[in-house]
C-alpha cells in the first residue's frame, strides 16, 4: 500500500491542480525565491542551493530542490539573478521545473532607508506520469489499468511573471511580492486551469544583544503567504552569536497550525549551512514524519570593491 495509490479522482484533481507553490521553511535561505527584490542584496555573486523532503513517513511525498545565484551589478545599480526550482511530488508522478530570470533595482531613499523593487520573468513545465500507479486493489492484488485515455504522460509549459519590492534600513526590513500575475493557464488537458497569484508579505527586525564583542543579535521575522484559498502565517525568531544562528518559528494556516519549525545554521567564511526541521502539529503529524530541510549558500566578494562600495548599500537580513 505504500506504493503510489490515487483514486482517478486524484489523478484528475493533478490534471486540474490549484495547488499550492512548494514553500522552504527556511525562506530567506531561498531569497529571490522568496521575493525578486532580494537580488544582489548579498553585494558580490552568491550561489544558494535549497533541498527539502517534507512528509518522509508518507513514501515520497514532496522532495523540493532550488538553486539560484545572483549578485550586484553596479552597471544597473542593482541585481541580477537566476533561480531554478523542481517539485517532485508522489515520487515523480507530479513534477514541476521552473527557470526564472531576476533583476532588481537599488533606490537610495536617503541615508536610512533603502527602497529594491525587483521583477522575473519564468518558464515552467508541468508533467504527470501515471505509469506504476496504483488505482485500486481486487482481491488484493494492485490494478494497474483504469480504463481511461487521458495517456501515460501528460505535460503543460507556460511563461510566468512576478514582482515585489523590499525596504531596509540599518535595523529594519520588510518586502513584498506577487507571484503568477497574469495567472497562466496550467491545464494538462487543455482545459482552462488558471494558476493563482500567490502575494507574499515578511517584516523583520536586527538587533544587537549583549557585549559588542560577542557579535551577537536577535532577529524577529514574521511572513504571511496567500493564494487562493490558502494561507500561511510564520511568526519566530533568529538569534546569531558568532558564526553560529538559531532559528524557531511556528507556522499555522489559521485553519489549524501547521508546524514547529527548528533550524540551526553555522556561517563560516563564504560559506553558509543550514538545516531545519518541521515538528508537525496537525493531524498528519501521525505517519508523516515532518520534514528535512537543508541550504548551502555560498557567498564571494564583490569582483570591484571601490565602485561597489560606492553605491551599494546591504540589508542586514537572515541567512536562514
């Protein structure tokens, strides 16, 4: 029964998907995922790769890769960037790969504040797989046939758009996006299944804690995420001391809550690690194991440092 049983009516409801977009738990590990305006905010090129395998007890439920590199680009007083995204669902019965082009703009408000707005322009390609399901069991024994002519491998491509803009001053920050604005049909049976803005709304602060020479901080961060019908609310707290950080958040969807969610991340010369973990509180938490995520962020200098130090200003931000 582990193997990979849909009712035809889940197969149809893959067909005719409103789903969700995948989600990282360790959002601003996944920044230009998270809103295009963070482009270039890192100064010099950075290359950030996102693994997540949410539900592990639920025989591969949902595996997430992301990996994305940008950097500030004096030439354009701003960021430039690409983020490739794939979500293999049901082990490989839904994938989803998405390529995006990013670039955002740096406007200097005054000597405090910082405004980016940021847009991107994707691909996607959208696949389902129906060979090795399972529709039903007879006596037993797995029916592997279910008399329908939607075809063994179905696939949609469509161009995607979106936008955001970020503020920062020295300790504050906060942005918003709009994912999917013209909302793009996503049919696999070239019906009409329009894919739903997603609008996205984070606020943080930084401040220092203790001794100067502890180099410690406390960052509380909150982002709310809507599309469609659904909603997400992540309401924690960074704490970094050194090279070390510490994460807690808990993430409902008002309906019920969702997860707790843990992180610990180590910062060691251009390089960043994280990994987290979702404490499932709803009432999947019996069989589906939460779920494992990990980032690895690489962070290089700036290739013109005089030119860039000029009119490039950073957001002081979590990693994680």
């Amino acid at each position: 029964m582990k193997r990979y049983i849909l009712t035809l009516a889940g197969i149809l409801g893959l067909m005719q998907s409103y789903a969700q977009d995948l989600h990282f738990s360790q959002f601003y590990a996944a920044p230009l995922y998270l809103n295009p305006a963070f482009a270039g905010t890192a100064g010099g090129p950075r290359f950030i790769l996102n693994y997540r395998n949410q539900w592990p007890g639920i025989n591969n439920a949902f595996k997430n890769l992301a990996f994305s590199y940008d950097q500030y680009v004096p030439a354009v007083n701003g960021g430039l960037g690409l983020v490739v995204t794939n979500d293999n669902q049901a082990g490989g019965v839904f994938k989803s790969t998405r390529v995006a082009g990013v670039y955002s703009y740096q406007l200097k408000v005054n000597n405090k504040l910082t405004i980016k707005p940021g847009i991107y322009t994707a691909y996607s390609n959208n696949a389902v797989n129906t060979n090795g399901l399972v529709y039903r069991y007879i006596n037993g024994v797995p029916d592997l046939t279910s008399g329908e002519t939607f075809g063994s491998n179905l696939s949609t491509s469509f161009v995607d758009f979106g936008a955001g803009a970020l503020f920062f001053t020295e300790k504050m920050y906060g942005g918003f996006a709009v994912d999917h604005l013209t909302e793009p049909n996503q049919s696999l049976t070239g019906g009409n299944s329009p894919l739903p803005r997603k609008y996205t709304a984070h606020l943080g602060a930084f401040i220092p804690v203790g001794k100067k020479q502890y180099n410690a901080s406390i960052s509380p961060n909150i982002l709310f995420q809507q599309q469609s019908s659904w909603s997400q609310l992540n309401v924690g707290m960074y704490y970094n001391r050194g090279p070390v950080v510490l994460g807690g958040w808990y993430r409902t969807s008002f309906v019920n809550g969702d997860a707790f969610i843990g992180l610990v991340g180590i910062k060691y010369d251009i390089y960043k690690f994280g990994y987290s973990y979702d404490i499932v509180t709803s009432e999947l938490r019996a069989s589906a194991s939460g779920a494992h995520e990990i980032s690895l962020s690489i962070e290089l200098p700036p290739p013109n440092k005089r030119g860039h130090a000029r009119s490039y200003k950073r957001v002081n931000c979590p990693s994680f």
